[in-house]
C-alpha cells in the first residue's frame, strides 16, 4: 500500500490573493496541450521538450501572475518528485531486472515454452487472461508488464501478432487484475482517500470491471481471428532453436519468476520485489548459465546484446540495462514537475472546484468524478494525483447528495487507473512504452480495457437504476451547492 506523502491543496486552502481565476488556470493547461501537440504531434520532437517548456510557462504564471515565490513553486515541484519517488525507482530497477532476466534464461525460456503451448488465434484472449490473473495475484500491473509481459512481446512476435495488439493486451489485463486486487497500492489508496472500507470498494468497481474485462477478452477473441495471419513456415521452430542453442532452457532459469512472484504474493513491498527478482537473474546467469560474476553485474548496468543466429530474437532480447533508463527516467521527471507545479499553483484545484459547480445531481457528480480523474491523470502525469486530487476535493459533495463513499472511490479508480497510459508523457505511458518497446499511440487503440472502464461507468451511472433514489433529492441539494 502507498503512503499518501502530499495532500494536494483544496479550492478553500487557496489564499484568495493567490486562488486563480478559471482563466488563470487555463493558460498552463491549455500551454500544455499546445505544446505537447506541436511539438510531439508535429515536430515529432521527444517530449522532453515540450515538457520543459510546459514547465516553465506554468512556474512564470505562479510567479508573476498569482504571486508565489520561487521557493513555493520549488517545493510543490519536489512533493511532486517524493510522491512519485517510487514510480521512479520502479523504473530504474526493471530495466536492470529486464536485463538479468534475459542473461539468466528466464524470459528466453517464457519464449520457448509460450511458442510450444500457444497458438496465433487463441494468443490475444490468453495473454489478457494471464496478465489479469497474475497481476490481482500480486497487486502490481508494472511488475506484471515488466516481467511477463515481457516474455509475452516476445511469443507474440514469434506467433506473428503484431506489437501493439500484444501489448494492448497485457496492459487490459494488467490494469484489470491491478485495480480489483487488495494488494494494488492504486486500489488501497482509492479506499483510503475517500474513507471507504477496502473490500467495500472492491466490491463496488467487480460488475463494471467484470463487464469492461469480459468485452476486452471478446474483443481480442475476434481481433486474434482476424487480424492474424499464417505463421511463416518453420518460423517458430527457427527461433525455438535459436533460444535453445543459446541458452541452458532447464526448469531452473525459472527460479527468478517464482523468487518475484513468490515475495509478491507474500505480500512484500514492488521495490525490494523487483530487487530480489535482480539478484535471482543475476545468480541464475551465474550457476545455471555458467557466467562469470563479473559478467552477471555487467549485464545489470550495461544490458543486453544476444547473438543468437537469428536477427528476430536477437531484436527481442536486446535491452538496455539500468544505463538505458535515462530517456524515459527524464521523461517522468519532467511531467511529475510540472503536475507538482499545476497543483501548487492551485490550478488543478480551481478546476476541479468548478467541475463541482456545475454538478446538479449524483449522476452529473459521478460522471464529472471520472472525468476530473481522466482529467488530472493527463496534466499530472501522476496515477497517484489523478485518485488524490478528485477524491479529496470531491468527498464533500458526496456527502451533501447522500452517497456512498464507494460510489466516489470506484468512480475515481473506475476512470483513474487505466487511463494513464494513454496519455504519452504519462509515467504509466512512458514505463509501458519503455518496456514492450512499442510507442503509446501504437498501443492504445488495443488497449480496449482503458476505453471501456470508464465508458461503462459513465453508462451503468447515466442510465442504470443505482441513482434513482436520489434523484429528488437533487433540486434542493444543487440550490444548497450553489449558494455555498
């Protein structure tokens, strides 16, 4: 479970002096969104960048237009970089995992049994099923995409399914098994900012998420029919060969997943997880592989450069090591800075404070809940504030129109949890690209999960029966709002 280490400002924490107008708020919001556009859509720049200049329109506006001083901008900027702190390291530590785990054997290994077992039209709806049911096992969709869906890529490639449509399905499973498992830290922290009983919100997101999971896998049924062709012939055995001749393939190179997953399921903490699962990849290169010690660490640092005879597999099992996460470890130092600015200078809040004012009953609130969420998981780059933010501002309301705590923690996380990868500059996006090797623009039209649990929230709220009860009490309930 994550520690909440930043309380985001509320619309009344604002000092009337400093509190911007909506106009105000606007400007670094719609700043953003000019600059990610031109500069990535159409400078096809990194966004490193646009990001950059992002930030620097946000902090002049907190200093010269609402008055804050470097020093309060500075610091919303480092809550920012704790809250995310872990995200950050996560990344630093897969990659060398990554690494570790192709010189031990063990996703080379993933490969050649996946190969045998599994076929081009049943590949998609499998790989959904396993990613979901491994992920709520362990409570982690960055692990579970980190390390299996690792392997995953791989068999998809040598099956003939394209990249994207693979990695689309990872991540529907991922986040599927992440947000109804109690281990997840998105999901205990849903429940913990809205004051709801654990279990209590778990059971409130089952059907929606039950319903959007269940439509993905039939998406990928139909999409394994007919969007994959005939594997060449002699292509899967030319690289179960390759894998074979150059890795020991025994039972053992299995030995760091069950060391990771084991802890996992244990209940221990993602961090020191991932860690153990380097030290397994790094001793199982040593004792099963037959490399030095020397070697096993090189691999950790520098990544791997397999030369295995067959130019596919040696693409597949390339990887960078901890030195090549620098490009995307900027790339989410950028973004959490300039969400830590947004919402230092009150500008999340104000928005979030007028999404409210326009809400006239509990079905335009759980609506405006999700999409506040959307919302904030797009200009904060942050899983975290896109549950913090709306789940702290909103809370009053629910209170006022007679809701459930659950109907504000499954709205937040129903909108908030899968969507962040859709968003490039995302840490969730800029991770998952990083990992499956496949740009998010790429991947997101195959990531039906991250369209359909909010659509079906939006749904089951406009026209279910859930909210009937409350409906009369809605005029009474929108006049006391709006004179507050």
């Amino acid at each position: 479970m994550t520690s909440l280490t930043l309380e985001p400002l509320t619309y009344e924490d604002i000092p009337s002096e400093r509190r911007p107008g909506v106009l105000q708020a606007l400007v670094p919001v719609l700043g953003v969104v000019l600059f990610l556009g031109i500069g990535s859509g159409s400078l096809k720049l990194a966004p490193h960048g646009p990001l950059l200049w992002s930030i620097v329109l946000t902090g002049a506006v907190g200093k010269y237009w609402l008055g804050y001083s470097w020093d309060d901008l500075y610091e919303g900027l480092a809550d920012s970089l704790l809250m995310g702190l872990q995200a950050i390291l996560i990344l630093f530590i897969i990659y060398g995992l990554i690494a570790t785990w192709v010189s031990a054997g063990t996703i080379p290994g993933l490969m050649y049994y996946g190969l045998s077992i599994l076929t081009p039209d049943v590949f998609l709806p499998a790989t959904a099923l396993l990613a979901m049911v491994v992920a709520f096992s362990i409570g982690s969709s960055w692990t579970t995409a980190g390390t299996l869906g690792v392997a995953f890529i791989g068999i998809g490639s040598g099956l003939g399914v394209p990249t994207p449509m693979t990695a689309g399905a990872i991540l529907s499973g991922a986040y599927a098994g992440d947000k109804q498992s109690p281990l997840s830290d998105t999901t205990n922290l849903a429940a913990a900012v809205t004051n709801t009983d654990l279990y209590d919100h778990i059971r409130a997101m089952r059907n929606g998420t039950v319903l959007a999971f269940g439509l993905s896998v039939l998406l990928y049924a139909v999409l394994g029919l007919r969007a994959v062709g005939e594997i060449p012939t002699g292509r899967v055995a030319e690289i179960q060969g390759a894998l074979a001749g150059s890795y020991d393939l025994s039972v053992l190179v299995l030995i760091p997943l069950v060391v990771t997953f084991g802890l996992a399921l244990y209940g221990i903490p993602a961090l020191p997880t991932l860690v153990a699962g380097v030290f397994a990849g790094a001793f199982t290169t040593i004792f099963v592989q037959g490399r030095s010690f020397t070697a096993a660490w090189t691999v950790f640092l520098d990544g791997t450069a397999p030369e295995t005879g067959t130019a596919l597999v040696n693409d597949l099992l390339a990887s960078g090591g901890i030195s090549g996460s620098a490009w995307t470890i900027a790339v989410v130092v950028a973004a959490l800075s300039l969400g830590g600015l947004l919402e230092r200078t009150g500008v999340l809040a104000v928005l979030a404070h007028h999404l409210a004012t326009a809400v006239r009953g509990p079905r335009s609130l759980v609506v405006g809940t999700g999409v506040s969420a959307i919302f904030v998981n797009a200009f904060s780059a942050q899983q975290y504030m896109s549950i913090v933010v709306p789940g702290l501002t909103l809370r009053n309301l629910y209170d006022e129109y007679g809701l459930a705590s659950d109907d504000l923690s499954q709205a937040i996380e129903s909108a908030g949890t899968p969507t962040g990868a859709l968003f490039p500059w995302h840490a969730g996006a800029v991770y998952m690209s990083a990992v499956f090797g496949v740009g998010t623009l790429a991947y997101a039209p195959y990531y039906f999960f991250a369209f359909l649990s909010p659509l079906i929230l939006f749904a089951t709220t406009l026209f279910g029966g859930r909210y009937d009860g409350s409906e009369q009490a809605d005029s009474a309930t929108s006049s006391a709002v709006a004179d507050d």
